[in-house]
C-alpha cells in the first residue's frame, strides 16, 4: 500500500449521496448518535406519507420511550413459564409462547409492544401555490438533494411556480437539536409555513398513531420567535422547544398539529427545534451556531480514527465498495453509537416493536474498535452493567451461575416473552468481545478493573450453561437452545456449531482476563475448554448443529444465516480445521439460498474467505449481487419491502473491510491480506485496527 497520507476530505466528498426527484427508499438522515431526525426532499418532514411503505421519517433518541397503558397488570414476571429439559434431564422454566401457531394473547401483546421507542413529532415545511392552494409533491421541480458528509449539512433544492427554495438541515452534535435554514423569495410572500405534528406512539413500522388525539396531549405555550410543547402520552413526557429568527405567529390546527407562519419581508427562515425529556427553558444554538458544531464534529469525525482509500483500486467495483464503506461510517455513527444497543432499524424506524436486539450488538457496534474509535463502542457497555442485577436474575431462575443476557429488550432489560428469544444464546460471549477489543485499543490496567465483572460473570454463565456428557466424555451445548441460524427446534439442538467455537472464545479470553488481573485461571474453565464436544462435521463438511446432520441436503436447512462459517472468520478458528472450513465455504457457496440470507451473511462469509487465503473469494461474496445485499443511494442496507432499512448489513460491512484491510492476529504480514495482491485492489488504509 502506498503509506501517502490519505486526502481524507477528498475521499469522504466524492461519496456524498444524492438523490434527483423524490425517492421513498431514499429519504436521508442527520443525528448525533443519540438522536436522529429522517427528512423527505424537502429537507424535513412535510411529505410523510410518501415514505410511510418504504422507510418512514422518524424523529427518535435513545431518551424517548412509551409505554401505552396496562389496565390487565400485564408483566415479564408474571407471564407463566414452560419446562424445558436440558441434556442431562434437568428442567429449567422459560417465558416462551409459541403465538406463531397459536396466535398472540393479550398478555403477548401488550408485554411485546412495551415499553417501544417513541416517535417524538414530524417537524415539516408547508408551501402554498400562486392560486393559494397548498402544494403537493407533484407540484415541485428540478428536486436536488446532497447530503455533505464533511460537514453533516443536507441541502435540499426543488422549484415551485418557477421559485427556488433551499432548504439546509442539520443536527447539533452534542444536543438532541435539529436547525433548518430555508432560502425563498417565497418567504415574502408569505408562502412558506412550519409545520409540527405529533402523534401517539406505536410499536409498528411506522411508529406513529394520528388518529388517537384523544389518548395524548400538547400543552403549548408560545411567542412571536419561539413556542415550548409540552408532550403527554401516557405516563411519558418530554417537551419540544422551537425558536426561529423571525416574528411569527404559531396557531394550533385540528388534532396535535401546529403551523407556524413567519412574516417576514426577506427570503430567509432560521428555525431550531430541541428535544428534550427535561423540563424548563433552555438556551438554544442559532442556526449558524449547530451548522458550525455541526461542521467542526464531522470534519473531526472523518478525520479521527481508521480510514481506506479506494481510489487508487482499478477493480470496477472498487468505487462502490468505498461508497457502502464510507455511508456505512456515516450511518452507524448517527444510529448505532449511543448509550443504548441500537434497534436495527436505529432512529429511523420501529422494527421488533420498537426493541434492540442484543445478539444483533455485535454486528452495529464491533467495527467501531477495528476502525479505531472504541469510545463509540464503549458508549453502550455502561448499560450492560445498569442491567447485570436482572442478568444475573434470569440466569439463577434457570440454576445457572452469571448473568445470562437477555435477547430483545427495552432499557429496562427484560426479556419478552417469545417464541424463540429465550432460547438464543449467542449473544452471551457478546460482553467478553466487546471488553477483549477495548483492551486490545488500550492495554491497560484501567480497562481490566472497569469490565472484570461483566467479562466474569458473562463466563460464569457460560460456563454453567454446558453440560458434561458423561457417555461421550464431553462438555454438550444445549437443549434448549436456538442457533443464530434460526431453523431449528429449540427443544432438542445440541451442540450448534458457530455457538460451540464462540463459547470456546469465550471462555479463553475471559481466562486471558483473569490472567492479566493476576488472578489464577478458573480449573473449571479450562476442563470445559479442554473437553467441549468438537466441532460437528458431516460428509467433510460443518454443519449447523450435531442434531442437523442434514444440514445441506435439508432445503430448509440452508436458508438464514450459514453460521457454521463464523467459527473461522468471525472467530478466529480455535476449534475449526482450516481444510474443513475450505470445503465448507464452497459448499456454502453453492448451495446455499442467498434470497433468504441476511445483510450481515455477506461479510461473514467474506471475514472466512479472507482467514482461509481466499481474498478474491472474499471480494466475491462480499459484493455478491443478492437481494439483502443491496446498498441504496442513502447508504443503507436494503432486506425487503418490509425491512428496509438494516444497520447489522452495514456494520458487519465495515467489520469485514477493516479485517480484509488491516489483517487479523496471525495473517500473513503483507499489507491487505484480505484483498486480492495481483495489482486490482491497490488500496490505502490507516488507523484501522487488526482484528482478532
């Protein structure tokens, strides 16, 4: 690689998205990591309805939840258990109801869609035509839109009855604030109006409910330049405070919505609209003030931490993958870098009735580390420990040691009954991961002391979790248990494969840890680690489980996630034989049902390929033409009509390309060992981190 220092300004410009006329799976965003606000063309959320099918304009932060009312006394704790029997015959007790055949109870309901996170209001622009109707979408011309990565700033331009209105939007990096500045001769006129419309919450894709004002209220108080409503749904509150550079009048229309007419003899409006779950005034940023913290944040952000140049790569498809590269940075940082897990839809939309998935953790927040900004990854890991009491809880309810963490939560950090979250499980090494790469970027005393605890009882978990099997001589993952890939009965699985290895991983690093602290290892550990069942392999082959032979001769069977080549990619191959993991990669490859794969399959199987020696095959998959794995002009990671939007895709993109760039633990020492070296992918990287 050509050790050049890379013009990072250059790199991060030339991959501003931008959209021409109106693109419903395009809308883009702005946010500060604990606060995101999605916009139509307009440059904010007049036009909702354009995008409620296709990816919804939400307004959410990691403070806004919802809790609807729960007049049955509906509870995790009171929601009856099912026995289930482990390999030795114990019994253990989950919340599990299977409302996939049985269909969903009141108690399913109400216990799935609470708490969710909340929609906290459309913020929109209203425009009235020379015949003094309100325009509609149709009505609007020469639609242009950029968003500038460098300083975070979306432009926004479109004619209206031969007018030209720009539109500048923004978020404060440090506040939960957006700032729009609109450029119009149309102002003088009186032709351009601010609309806020709240709605009641809902756990639902679209995340908003308009037709139940009576269920919520908004308490506004208001001036000539600035108004304060005051929020009420339920038992949950917060305020949104408004101040603009002009007098103008605000009036309350039917329902929760508000207009806000300027009067003003020049073309341009200044507004910044705060949101906020505390009470009082509070002193807002001008529109100059956010765009300039705005502008110094993200040219920092770029400019700190790991970065690649692709520029130099004469591949053909060199250009897009640093365009998914470079959205992808962009993206996680604004929906997946807060203090919370995020959902996997971020701040965009409700997805899983508005809950985080942790399993999914490590696919949004790993490449924070790789791509040297920890602090990023570390910002959720405070939760983690917020919620051990509950861990640990859970874990003693079943007669396990540790903490067993749950699957999809709230803040709160209980788990919701379900068909299959209670039985998932590899989300548990998840906390030792995140702690071994947060050491690795800062090998020090004050890392081990902060995260001993959740790297100890994490173990301690896991270590109880396995049984011994004293016929095979052997420590058996399982039942119950749910593989990552999701295609097997819970009930009687043993001994997943991706799931063995993690443990494994699990289990060495958190001894590494004891070790570091000076402390003895556990003798109880390494007996698992020396006896845990091996890999299963059928025909020359991994597959899925010890209990799924059939792994791919079971049509069913080789849909989801291809997980059995995580061990040797994700992981860095403890348990796995590297000749195995070659033919089962090709078996993969060929007969697997790619249609059915997810967004974060694609650079799984790239992180394998690229451990294996096999960087064009790396390359291959990485870019493979599949339905899930489509990026869009937005930069988000595309699934289906359904699930629109999905940051794991766009994180484990970045986790595969840090890896394939900057080399693993015992790779070859030449530069981008996951790349191909036959002169295509001439690439230049720096500060990227090597991974595990």
């Amino acid at each position: 690689m050509n050790r050049l220092k890379i013009d990072r300004k250059r790199v991060v410009t030339r991959n501003n998205p931008m959209v021409w006329g109106i693109d419903p799976l395009s809308p883009f965003s702005v946010g500060n990591g604990e606060f995101a606000m999605t916009v139509d063309f307009t440059g904010l959320q007049s036009f909702p309805e354009l995008y409620t099918n296709t990816i919804p304009l939400g307004t959410m932060s990691n403070w806004g939840w919802h809790t609807s009312p729960n007049p049955n006394g509906y509870s995790a704790e009171g929601f009856p258990l099912t026995n289930y029997k482990t390999f030795n015959g114990r019994e253990t007790g989950y919340r599990y109801f299977p409302w996939l055949t049985q269909g969903r109870t009141g108690a399913i309901d109400w216990l799935r869609a609470n708490p969710h996170r909340l929609h906290l209001g459309h913020v929109g622009l209203r425009f009235r035509t020379k015949s003094g109707a309100y325009a509609k979408p149709e009505q609007f011309g020469q639609l242009e839109q950029t968003l500038d990565l460098w300083t975070g700033i979306l432009e926004s331009r479109f004619l209206l009855d031969d007018a030209s209105i720009t539109v500048r939007t923004c978020c404060h990096p440090a506040r939960d604030l957006i700032a729009v500045q609109v450029e119009s001769d149309l102002l003088s006129e009186g032709a351009i109006e601010c609309v806020y419309r709240f709605p009641y919450g809902s756990q639902h894709k679209q995340s908003v409910v308009w037709d139940r004002p009576e269920a919520h209220q908004t308490d506004l108080t208001a001036g000539d330049r600035h108004a304060v409503f005051k929020r009420t749904l339920d038992q949950d509150r917060f305020e949104v405070i408004t101040e603009w550079n002009v007098p103008g009048e605000l009036i309350g229309e039917e329902g929760h919505h508000f207009v806000l007419k300027p009067r003003t003899e020049g073309n341009r409006f200044e507004c910044v609209t705060l949101f906020t779950p505390e009470e009082g005034r509070f002193e807002l940023p001008s529109y100059k003030q956010t765009a300039e913290a705005s502008s110094d944040h993200w040219s920092s952000f770029w400019s700190d931490g790991g970065f690649i140049d692709f520029g130099d790569a004469t591949d053909p498809r060199a250009p897009e993958l640093e365009r998914r590269t470079v959205l992808s940075l962009y993206q996680t940082y604004i929906n997946s870098s807060g203090s919370l897990p995020p959902q996997e839809t971020g701040y965009v939309f409700n997805s899983w009735d508005g809950k985080f998935h942790l399993e999914m953790h490590w696919w949004h927040a790993v490449h924070f580390a790789l791509w040297g900004r920890p602090q990023l990854l570390e910002n959720s890991l405070p939760w983690y420990q917020s919620i051990l009491p509950i861990a640990r809880e859970t874990a003693k309810s079943q007669g396990y040691e540790g903490a067993r963490w749950p699957k999809c939560v709230a803040p709160d950090g209980r788990q919701m009954p379900c068909y299959i979250e209670p039985f998932l499980i590899w989300q548990q090494p998840h906390p030792i991961y995140y702690c071994e790469l947060l050491y690795r970027s800062h090998p020090d005393g004050e890392v081990l002391e902060r995260y001993q605890e959740l790297v100890h009882e994490s173990a301690l978990f896991m270590a109880s979790f396995v049984e011994w099997d004293e016929a095979g001589s052997r420590y058996v993952l399982g039942p119950p248990v749910a593989p990552a890939q999701e295609r097997y009965d819970h009930e009687t699985t043993i001994n997943p494969t991706f799931e063995l290895a993690y443990w494994h991983f699990g289990l060495e690093t958190a001894q590494q840890w004891r070790m570091r602290l000076g402390l003895p290892r556990e003798e109880k550990w390494d007996h698992i680690l020396a006896n845990l069942s091996p890999l299963p392999v059928v025909d020359g082959v991994y597959v899925a489980a010890e209990t799924a032979p059939d792994t791919f001769s079971n049509k069913e069977y080789t849909t989801d996630h291809p997980t059995m080549a995580a061990s040797m990619g994700l992981l860095p191959g403890a348990m796995a034989d590297k000749e195995t993991m070659r033919h089962t990669y090709d078996k993969i490859i060929k007969v697997w049902n790619w249609k059915s794969a997810w967004g974060w399959d694609f650079p799984m199987m790239a992180m394998t390929a690229a451990r294996l020696g096999m960087p064009e095959k790396a390359v291959d998959v990485l870019l493979m033409d599949a339905e899930k794995n489509r990026y869009l002009p937005n930069g988000h990671c595309f699934q289906n009509h359904s699930l629109t939007i999905y940051l794991p895709g766009n994180g484990g993109l970045l986790s595969a390309v840090a890896m394939m760039a900057a080399g693993w633990t015992d790779s070859d020492s030449g530069e981008a060992p996951g790349f191909p070296n036959e002169g295509t992918w001439k690439i230049r990287s720096e500060g990227l981190m090597t991974y595990i």
